[in-house]
C-alpha cells in the first residue's frame, strides 16, 4: 500500500488503524453487553465505557509525551505504562 499521498509512514498509519480498532471493539462491546449505566471510580467521576476509552487514549498520549521528553527513544518502556494505565482505567476508574 502506498501511503505516500498523504505523507503518512507506518507507525503513523499504525496509530490510526489502532484507535478504528478500539472504536470498533467498543461498539460491538456495547451491542453485546450494553452497559449504559455510568459507574462511579476511584477519580468520583461518573465515567461510562467510552469515557474511560478517552481518558485511557489521553493519558496515554501523555505518558509517551512524557516519556520522549525524559527518556527519549526507544519508546518501549512508555508502551507498558500506558497499557498499565488503561488496565487501570478500565478497571478502577
């Protein structure tokens, strides 16, 4: 696949395929077992499944951002914090 057109390269393309999957699976999530009842967390907001979907996605970004500015690269060591922070999230958020 050419992703030249729009000046795109692999992890960038990666990224977006990333965030279409995790829409994706949360709306099949939510036709399977529809949770539309917000729950109260350990922040005392009342978040519903795509709430926590968001502030996992938001947090994430600033850990890496984070990450890059302190440790620079190689990235691996923000990629398990922030897969730390969503099972965080989801669970006690």
């Amino acid at each position: 696949m050419d992703l030249t057109w729009m000046a795109w390269t692999w992890p960038t393309a990666a990224f977006f395929i990333f965030i279409a999957s995790c829409l994706t699976v949360m709306t099949l999530w939510e036709f399977a077992s529809p949770g539309g009842a917000p729950r109260r967390g350990i922040f005392g907001l009342d978040t519903t499944r795509g709430d926590r979907l968001f502030i996992s996605l938001l947090g994430s970004a600033f850990i890496f951002l984070a990450w890059i500015g302190i440790m620079g690269t190689p990235l691996w060591g923000g990629l398990v914090i922030s897969i730390l922070w969503f099972g965080f999230v989801f669970r006690w958020v």
